[in-house]
C-alpha cells in the first residue's frame, strides 16, 4: 500500500478517481518493512531547547537520543534564511532531513522542539508556550539574561514537565514541590516603580502580559508574601474601514487572564455581566430590554464563542454569568472570547491623499479618538505606505505638538506617525508633503495607503464585557487580599484602507 | 575560549571538586553547588566535560537535593557514551531508589533508567519493578516511564519480565492519572515495536488497548489527566470503533466539553474524535464540522501566531473538504495587518476554496485590496487566489475589471502574476479571449521579465495571433533578444509560437521562423535544439502536416489537473491533528521509514474482532451493585452513574433522521426497558470481564475495580443525551448536504 502511494506524489499532476471508502485503509500488521519501527502515541518530542535570536544554545535538554545534537544549527540557519520572497517567516512547522521542527517565539526567544514522529502540532506548540510561560512564572521576568542564570532551575522544570519527550505535569503549582533551586532575579529593564499594575495605568508604556513581574517562588525582600490576585481583561480588536470611512469587518479576541498569589487556594467567584449572551447571533431577541440597570453598559453584550481554563466550573455560568475556580499558581487564562457584534472603535482616521501639481503630492491624516476624555491612548501609531516614486517627505505637526514623531523610511517607503499618548475626544493632525520622482501620478492614491494602526489603551474595553465582581470564598473574615481588575485595549488589526 | 584555556579550566574544575569530594566543611555544599553549576553550564553550550565524570560522582555523596539533582542531570547526559564510567553512579542511584522521600526515590529511579547503558540493565529490573508497586504515586509515573526506557535499550529483558503486563494492570486500576497516562504511552510504543518481534501477539494487545474496557475507564476519569494526556486519551479513543451509534453518542456526550477548552491540542484532540465517530453518519458528519466552527474559529485568534497556525491548518483542511459549509463564514479568513506570511497564504487558500456565486465579488475585492499590499509574496498569492477563482466563476466582466486594475497597478510583479491568470482564464474559457487580449495588449512586453509570464504572454501572442495585429512584431522583438533570453521555458515557449503565427499570417512571419528555428537549433539547451528540429522537419514534410501536429484544434481545459489526489487528501484527513496536516502530505512523505511503522491502529480495529473472549455484543452496560467498589467514582458521581445507568440503547439508526430538527425524539432517562437490559446483561459483562483479567495478566495483582464497562455519563441537563440532541439539531446547517469524500 505504501509502495503505491509513494508513487502518486503530491506533484503529480494526473487526477486519480476518487475512491470509495476511503477512510477505511487497511494496513497489514508488518506493513512498515524494515528495521524495528519506533512509532509513538500522538505526543512526543526529541529535543527541547532554547536559542537567542543570536542563534545561542541557552537550554538544551536531549530526551530520547534520536536526533543529531547539531539539530539546533541546522535549525538556527533555516530560520534564519528561510526560502522564499522577501519578508517571509519561517513558518513553526518544517522538516528537515526526516526531523521535524516545531518552535514558537516567546519574549525574544525561540523555544523549540524536534521530533521524529508525528505528533499533533498543535499539542507541542501549546507545550513549548506553555513551557515559557512556566519558566516565567518562575523567574518572573524571562529573557536570555534570566534564563542563563537560572539555568539549573529551568533544567529542573524541564525534568519534571518531560519525561522521555512525553508531557507530564505543567502547572506551576504542581512542579512548586521539584524546584530546590532559589531564582536569580533578574531585573526587569523599565519596570516602572508603581508596582505590578503600573501597566495598566494611564501614561504607561508597558504591554500586557509582562504586568507582573514577580516569581511565584521568590520570597519578598519583607519576608511577608502579598496576598494579592489579578484580573485582567485584554481585548485585542481588528477593524478594517474602507476607503468610504466605513466598518467593512470587525472582531474582538478576548482574553480574562488571570495571575493569582494567594495562599491557601481559595476558591475565586468572577462574575461577568448579567445579561452577556454566548453563541446566538442573528437569533438574538433585539427587542429584549434590559430592566434592570447593568452600569455604563448600553445593550447586550453578545460573544460569538468563548472557551475556558481546565480549572473554571461553569455551575453558574447559564444563571449569574459566573465563573467559579480554583485559581491555580501562576499566569493563566481563564476565558478566551470572540466577538463579531458591532461596537465602536476608539479612532477614526480620515486620511486625505492628493496631487499637488508635478513632482507633488500631500497626504494629510487626521486621527480622531473616539472615547471617553478621562481615558488615554498609548503608543498611537500609523504607519503608510507612500508611493513608490516618493523621494522625500517633509512634515508638519499641528501646532504644539507634544510627544509626537514623523518617519520616513527610505526602503519601504513608509511614513509612520507616533502619537505617545492621545487623550479621548481630542483631534490630531499630521500633513505630510511628497516629493515624486516622477512627473505625472494617475495613481496617486492606490499607491498610497491602506493605513495601519497600532495603539494600547488602558481602562478601556471595546465589547463591554465586564468583570462585575470579584469574590474571594472564604471563612476568614478578616481575609481581604488585594484584587485588581484591569482593563486594556490593543489594536490587532487596524487597517484603515484608502 | 580558546581550546587551551578550556583545558586549563577544566583541569582546575576537576581539582577543585577532587578536593571537596571528601570534605565535610560547613558550606562546603554551596562551594559544591557553584562547581556544579560551572560544569552544568559548559554542557549546555556544548563543551565536553565529561572528563570530570568520577570527580562528580564522587562528590555526589550528598544529602543536599540541589546537589543531587545536578548531579544526576550530568550522569543523564553522559552515562551513555561513557559506559564504564556509569557503572560508577549506579551503587548511589540504587540507594537513592530506595530513600525515604519519595521524590529522591523518584528522581533516582528517572536517572537509573536515563542512562542508557546495555549492560548495567541488570540493576535496573529490581529498582524498576518496586518503583511500579510504590506507595507514591510520582515514584509509578516515573518507573511506568522507565518500563519504556527499559524497552528502548533491552526490550527482550523488558518483556521479559513482565514489565508491560504490569503496566496493563496499573493502566486499568492506577489511582494516579498521571501514572496511568504514562502507562498507556509506554503500552503503545511497546506494542507498535513489538509488531516487528511477535505480530500476532502485539497485534492481540493492542486489539486489548482498544478494547472497550480500557477505553471506557480512560474516558470515565477524563478529567482527571491533565491537558496533555487527554490528547493523548483522546487520540486513542479517536481509534475505537464503537459497536452502535449509541455508543458514539454517549462518547460524543462525555467528550463536548472539551471542545470549550482553551488549549487548542485538547480541543483538536476531540473534534478528532468527533469525525471519526461520525463519519459514516453522513449528516451528523456534517452537524458535528457546524458545531466545531466555532470553537475553532475562537483557537484561530486567542492564541499566538504559532498556534493560529497549527489550528488553521486543520481549519483548512476541513474547509477543503466541505467548503459549502463554511461559504457564509469567509470574513473570518480575511487577512490581518497583523498575520505573519504563512497565516496569510493559508487564508488566501481558503477564501479560494469557499468562493462561490453568493460570495465571490466580496471575496475579490478583498484579494484585489491584498494585491495592492507591500508584502511582495501575499500580493502575487493574492493574485493567484483570484485566478483560481475565476476558473471556478462566470463573471466575465467582474474578473476583466479586476485584470486590468492589476495591470493599471504598473508593478511589475503583479503584472507577471496577471499574465500568468489571464492564460490560464484564457486556456479554460476561449470565448473570452476578446476582452482578455484588450487587457494583455496593453502591456508592455518589456516589463515582463519573469519567465513564467514571459512564457505566458508569447503564449497569448502566437495563439490569438489573429486578434492581436501587433503580435508578430512582438514576438519579432523577442526573437531579436533571443541570446539573452536565459530561460528555456520562453525559448521553447518562443518556438512554437512563432510557428503557430507562421500558420495564420505566414507573410509577416516567415522571415521571423526562419531566425527562430536556425537560432532554436544552435542552441546549447537540448530541449529547445530538439524542439526546433521537429518544427523544423515537420515544415519539410508540409506546412499543413506541421499545423496539425503543432497547432491542433484545441478543447477548452474544463478541469485542471489537481495538485493532490483524492487519495492522498483523504489520508491526510485519516491523520487529523497531525503535522501531516501542517504539512498537507501525508507521513510516510516526510517521515524517515524506519520511524514510521505501523501504528496504524486504527485500520485494523476496525476489522479484527476484539479478542476471542470478549463479547461483542455486551451492551454499554453498568453492573448496579459494583459502583460501590468503584474506586474511580467520587462519592457524589456514583449517585449520578446509578442514575445514568439507563442510557442504554435507545436511538437506532432511522432517529438520527430527526436530528436536524429540534423536535427530536426525548431520551427517557428512566425508561424500564433499558434497566432490564442492564440486568440481562450484567451476567455476561461479568463473565467476559473475567476473561479480560485474566488476559491482562491481572492475576497477580489486587482488582480493585471489576466493572468498568460502561460510560460515566453526563448527567447535567445541559449535556445529557436530549439536550445534546438539541442543542445540535438547533444549529445552523447549510442548506445542502453536502457530501463526503470518503
């Protein structure tokens, strides 16, 4: 059998008739010819190591011996000269010489795993992040610098999550009894003073995820262990305008991730809103009102999916909308959303693109934030693509301007405006002046744009999606630990066509 | 450093921890510690340092964990190429096998059976098998992990000793989940590798793997495993072939839940499952890819990029397969800023598969916005997408609009990629060469330098010679520059196109043949001097002989040719949740032979019969009086597995007819005739059940669990058989049925 599907290859061009019951091939029980096959269950892996982007060994673990030690040269110089037209990506799935090659990029590493066999992909890449995300939640910051001095420590969680390239435990609380080793700490570069939630405070520049920086097992310099559990809900939305202004597609991915330090596992009530609706799309009764008042929140909320953390019940989530668990240690989500229900996006951008008389043209962006004034934007960025005649770009920033910067780059031809900040309800304004190569643009405009936009803002979330409550189930009543529920919104995709 | 220097070093290492080797110093374990390190960290990057080998284990006499577990790291990474040497460490590992605190037990054990080393497998068998009876339950996983190990370097001495009999024992009885999973990795890699020693042995055990009790017992404690060994459950329960649909559906039940976890290799896992179960049920088939929609959709975008891309292949696949069902879903592939190339070109792929008459100029006018994009690959990957779309279209006109934007866009790569659709449009529909050679008669051929499109365009020049005027004195232009020209492909290209326009306007070409075919015979490439040699004979015998040979009257290509055959698409579909599917080829196209073997459990299965003692006809029956022995049931869920007991065999075939619409027949949870089917059949599930211990060799082990026959059913309302009925007659279901390739 396999000898007569070999011959069919995928580049042969000749249609084969469809066969009939297919799915049903039959397989001798000796059909592997050929020395002794070592053929595994869907989940093993060889090797795990991590490199530098640099291309160095910092973590190199061997667990079954059947692949080459060299395998992360080899995999280094793939990566690094991938085939194919400029701009490409090695893809986290190849094949080199029988070996395959799973990796994910984790904080400026690559973190990756060789097979010989065929495993599910997405199992060994749900383990490599998971791997990171472990190892953070030990150092508390992961970076090369935190993984070579703490090499030894990672090796012992390494042991103990593989055995014999198959998973075994991966929950930082389970692998908190195997760990003797004391972190290092690591500073973490421009950790704002404010403490854990600084990122989630206006003006800050931090990203989400990276919020807490504290090992799970590192004692306080105060020999005291703060009580203290965070809630954050990350929503990263894609929006494409088209050239008329308008919404052509919209979507919120939604994340409730959790970071838990409290001791004694207590069990942990979220409550979301009430009237939130999971699933029903055009079904929904549009007539429904709401009698009772659910805060700032006008309408419902309606998510077209969600899914949840091993750990959540879900006994009251058909009548309160609340999520019970039992936090485990470390960094985890506990929801994943998606929404396609319409909801307004925080900026508009009104982009003016026109020929200026030979060898001109001007580009002028206006960027309106559409939000409340008490809430900010960070890191606003536009980037767009010029025409490719383009030779120069001078600019001009609306009168008193601050913390705003103007680029263009030569090679790709593209400007990008930087905003650090912009406040809700404000208007801003950038012209650009265009020196063309060329006399004569017919197509001044297709060349330039589509608009792509970046930005963060804190406290604001797009699909109204709420954490009502937080409750700690507990006899104590003097137990109060810290709760922090924060908000932050993310462009994803942010594509404003011209 | 340099080769020297790095000896000096060592050689300092190796005194340095010769002298504390003995040393009872206070503190002398966190000098030890930094040494330790030292060596641990030269290994890593790659520097041999396995010179220090006895210094380190003579200094591993140690109480100190940290010291320990670095040391037994160390003796892990060379024992193997220094057998001599791990000859050394053993004496203290089998100790520590036998400390009081079960994680050195542990740990000593992992090390003991990490060396792989031929012949000191003799100390392994003892430690090993009370390691498998310890009381601690992490001490069973790592000495169930060590049977394989064991195998790996003496599987006759494995084998032997009755090691995987145990492990089948801890499989079914294990009170560690854990312990249990690694049992059954362990089970499948010894049972696939032992096909090649003893077939009709290995081919009974693994029949034993797949039998109903072990994966009923797997599915009953699902929840228990962690994430990973569900998948790895999962997988295997994705190759049991259930006697009746019942039992898919009661599997089905148990396992929804899982489609709403947030680990993506879980939720694969299971809609694995699903469709295996399904797949001769030709509409629940296609119900059970509406209710994974969804899920799937939410994995695509809540994790990062690398596991986008893992779950989108498999999305891709199923698009593939049943395109209808996702024609209403195609904004959702629409590329983001945001998505590296490879998630991009997967999307392309499938907005291509799910075009039809409802979608299409959507779809088009958003590939055509990608055309414009500055990242050069998706920009022709968007252009390709339309052409495939075209050929599967009729709107002329949309798709001629769309032509000439591309062409108007005067890059030069959009203009290649265009040349190259508009042949193909041209060679499937030839009616619609008129608006076409408009388009290409527009562009200048100097800007065309990739040879595909060169090829493409002298293609157009010489067949639509007629409709074209200028043409000769185009292709005159090429024919001039033929030194230069460095592809074969346009020179061949070249050749028959100027003879073809020598049969149409023969007075406008005969110079131009005449310098193409003295030209295509000098040349240095054979193909092409053959080729000018066979023009040029066939001229010789007649101009009208040479026109019936090189320009025949064509048919229209109504279909071309796919690149992947059925064949190979459905084995790639048999290998869901694989990297066959990341890949779209099948393993044995990328997987060396000698790794490959015949795993294929489940093909057999389906044939074989389950073992000669165990009924085939037992019902998913539950023995009432034995819950109370039932160690796997929690004190609450025992209450509800009696109530569950009724779930017996109540749909039949015909009412899965009503399973589109969401009055389907109520599943009575307490209807007397299936309690007498449980008591009729009780007798026979305990007869067989004892033949099944004693084939698993469980005789000499306590059985705590004698009945495990049947399914822990859900009992929430939300998820019991009606509602789970409901909730899928309730969804969405495209208007046609679509059919299966199987």
């Amino acid at each position: 059998m396999q000898v007569h599907c070999r011959e069919s290859s995928v580049q042969s061009s000749r249609v084969s008739p469809s066969p009939l019951a297919h799915h049903s091939l039959h397989f001798g029980a000796g059909a592997g010819a050929g020395a002794s096959p070592i053929c595994a269950p869907a989940a093993m892996i060889s090797q795990f190591f991590v490199l530098s982007l640099r291309g160095d060994n910092i973590v190199f673990r061997d667990y079954r011996g059947d692949v080459s030690k060299s395998s992360a040269e080899i995999f280094f110089r793939k990566v690094k000269f991938w085939k194919g037209e400029e701009g490409e990506e090695a893809p986290p799935v190849f094949n080199v010489d029988g070996v395959n090659y799973l990796h994910v990029k984790h904080s400026g590493l690559l973190f990756v795993a060789t097979t010989r066999v065929n495993p599910s992909p997405a199992l060994v890449l749900e383990l490599l992040q998971r791997i990171a995300r472990v190892t953070k939640d030990y150092l508390g910051v992961l970076n090369e610098d935190s993984l070579r001095k703490n090499f030894v420590l990672v090796y012992e969680l390494l042991d103990e999550m593989i055995d014999f390239g198959y998973p075994q435990t991966t929950s930082t609380e389970g692998l908190k009894s195997f760990v003797f080793n004391e972190p290092v700490v690591v500073d973490a570069a421009r950790i704002p003073s404010l403490g854990p939630a600084a990122m989630f405070v206006q003006g800050s520049k931090r990203v989400p995820g990276t919020a807490v920086t504290k090992s799970v097992v590192a004692n306080d310099p105060s020999g005291k262990k703060r009580e203290e559990v965070f809630v954050d809900i990350i929503e990263k939305i894609s929006v494409t305008f088209n050239a008329s202004g308008y919404v052509l597609t919209s979507e919120i991915d939604g994340t409730i991730q959790m970071k838990s330090y409290l001791t004694g596992s207590p069990e942990i009530k979220v409550g979301l809103n009430e009237d939130l609706t999971v699933g029903v799309r055009s079904s929904a009764p549009r007539d429904f009102v709401p009698d009772y008042s659910s805060g700032n929140s006008v309408g419902l909320v309606v998510l077209d999916d969600c899914n949840f953390h091993e750990s959540v019940r879900l006994d009251d989530f058909e009548t309160e909308r609340a999520l019970t668990l039992v936090p485990p240690d470390g960094e985890f989500p506990i929801m994943n959303y998606r929404m396609t229900q319409e909801f307004k996006p925080p900026f508009k951008v009104y982009p003016v693109i026109e020929e200026k008389g030979p060898f001109k043209a001007e580009v002028r962006l206006k960027v309106r934030a559409d939000f409340a004034s008490n809430i900010t934007a960070n890191m606003v960025i536009l980037r767009v693509p010029m025409p490719k005649t383009t030779t120069r770009v001078s600019f001009a920033l609306e009168e008193g301007a601050v913390g705003q910067t103007t680029d263009f780059k030569e090679s790709t031809k593209v400007v990008e405006w930087c905003c650090r900040k912009i406040v809700g309800g404000s208007d801003h304004v950038l012209t650009a002046k265009l020196t063309l190569s060329q006399e004569r643009n017919v197509n001044i405009k297709k060349e330039a744009g589509p608009i792509s936009m970046t930005f963060t803002i804190p406290m604001y979330n797009a699909s109204k999606l709420q954490v009502k409550y937080l409750q700690i189930v507990k006899k104590t009543k003097s137990y109060n630990p810290h709760r922090w529920v924060r908000y932050v919104t993310q462009a994803n995709s942010y594509v404003i066509r011209t | 450093m340099n080769a020297d220097s790095r000896k000096g070093e060592l050689a300092d290492l190796k005194a340095q921890l010769r002298q504390l080797a003995g040393s009872r110093q206070p503190g002398v374990e966190d000098i030890k510690r930094e040494l330790y390190k030292k060596v641990i960290s030269y290994m890593t990057i790659g520097i041999d340092v396995s010179s220090l080998f006895s210094e380190m284990v003579m200094c591993s006499a140690t109480s100190d964990l940290v010291l320990k577990k670095m040391c037994y790291l160390y003796v892990g990474n060379y024992a193997r190429g220094h057998p001599d040497l791990a000859l050394l460490t053993i004496n203290f590992l089998q100790k520590d096998c036998h400390d009081d605190d079960p994680m050195i037990r542990g740990l000593a054990l992992r090390s003991l059976c990490s060396l792989r080393v031929k012949n000191l497998v003799e100390y392994l068998i003892g430690p090993l098998r009370s390691g498998l009876k310890d009381a601690n339950g992490y001490v069973r996983t790592v000495a169930a992990m060590g049977v394989l190990k064991l195998y790996h370097i003496a599987p006759s001495q494995c084998t032997d000793n009755e090691f995987p009999a145990m492990l089948r024992a801890l499989l079914l009885n294990d009170p560690d989940a854990q312990v249990v999973a690694n049992c059954l990795c362990a089970l499948q890699e010894i049972y696939t590798a032992e096909v090649n020693v003893s077939p009709e042995t290995a081919a009974r055990d693994r029949e034993h793997l797949l039998s109903k009790p072990v994966i009923y017992s797997l599915l009953n404690r699902i929840k228990d495993f962690t994430e990973w060994a569900q998948c790895l459950v999962l997988d295997m329960v994705s190759k049991y072939v259930p006697s009746d649909s019942d039992e898919s559906f009661d599997m089905m039940n148990i396992l929804e839940d899982r489609l709403q976890h947030t680990n993506s290799a879980v939720v694969l896992a299971a809609i694995k499952v699903f469709l295996h179960l399904t797949i001769s049920m030709a509409d629940i088939h296609q119900q059970v890819y509406e209710r994974i929609k969804a899920p799937l959709l939410t994995l695509v975008n809540s994790g990062s990029a690398e596991q986008t891309y893992a779950v989108l292949s498999h999305l891709h696949l199923l698009v593939l397969r049943a395109p209808v069902l996702f024609s209403n879903d195609y904004k959702h592939f629409y590329c983001r800023y945001s998505d590296p190339t490879y998630v991009k070109k997967l999307k392309l792929e499938m907005l291509t598969a799910v075009a039809n008459e409802t979608n299409t100029y959507e779809i088009v006018t958003e590939l055509s916005e990608y055309a414009a994009n500055v990242d050069v690959a998706i920009a022709r990957e968007s252009i390709r997408a339309v052409g495939k779309i075209a050929l599967q279209q009729y709107d002329v006109n949309a798709i001629v609009d769309r032509l000439l934007q591309f062409l108007e866009m005067e890059k030069d790569y959009v203009t290649a990629e265009t040349l190259v659709l508009v042949k193909d449009l041209l060679r499937k529909y030839p009616q619609w060469s008129h608006d076409c050679i408009a388009v290409v008669g527009s562009v200048s051929s100097k800007t065309v330098t990739e040879p595909k499109a060169k090829s493409a365009l002298v293609w157009m020049l010489g067949e639509y010679a007629y409709d074209m005027p200028d043409a000769p004195y185009i292709l005159e232009g090429f024919i001039e520059n033929w030194i230069e020209e460095d592809s074969a492909q346009v020179r061949l290209e070249l050749l028959t196109a100027v003879t073809k326009i020598f049969f149409k306007r023969p007075p406008e070409s005969i110079k131009m043949l005449g310098a193409a075919l003295s030209a295509g015979l000098a040349d240095a490439h054979q193909d092409v001097h053959d080729r000018a040699l066979l023009y040029y004979r066939l001229l010789q015998q007649g101009v009208e002989v040479a026109e019936r040979v090189v320009n025949p009257a064509k048919q229209a290509v109504s279909v071309f040719a796919d690149t992947q055959s059925s064949e190979i698409k459905d084995r790639i579909f048999d290998e869901f949740n694989s990297l066959s599917v990341v890949y779209q080829q099948p393993s044995y196209m990328f997987l060396d032979k000698e790794v490959r073997g015949p795993i294929e459990l489940t093909e057999d299965s389906g044939i074989l019969p389950l073992g000669p003692t165990i009924a085939d006809d037992v019902l998913p029956s539950q023995l009432v009086d034995a819950t109370d022995n039932d160690l796997l049931l929690s004190a609450s869920d025992k209450e509800e597995s009696v109530a569950a007991v009724s779930n017996g065999s109540h749909y039949s075939g015909p009412d899965l007819a009503g399973f589109e619409s969401s009055s389907a027949p109520p599943r009575s949870t307490s209807s007397p005739s299936s309690t007498s089917q449980v008591t009729s059949t009780s007798a026979a599930a305990a007869t067989s059940l004892l033949d099944f211990e004693d084939l698993l060799g469980l005789n000499t082990y306590e059985v705590s669990t004698p009945a495990l026959f049947s399914l822990k059913l859900k009992t929430k309302p939300s998820l019991v058989a009606q509602a789970f009925q409901r909730k899928w007659g309730q969804l969405a279901v495209a208007l046609t049925l679509v059919r299966f390739v199987y």
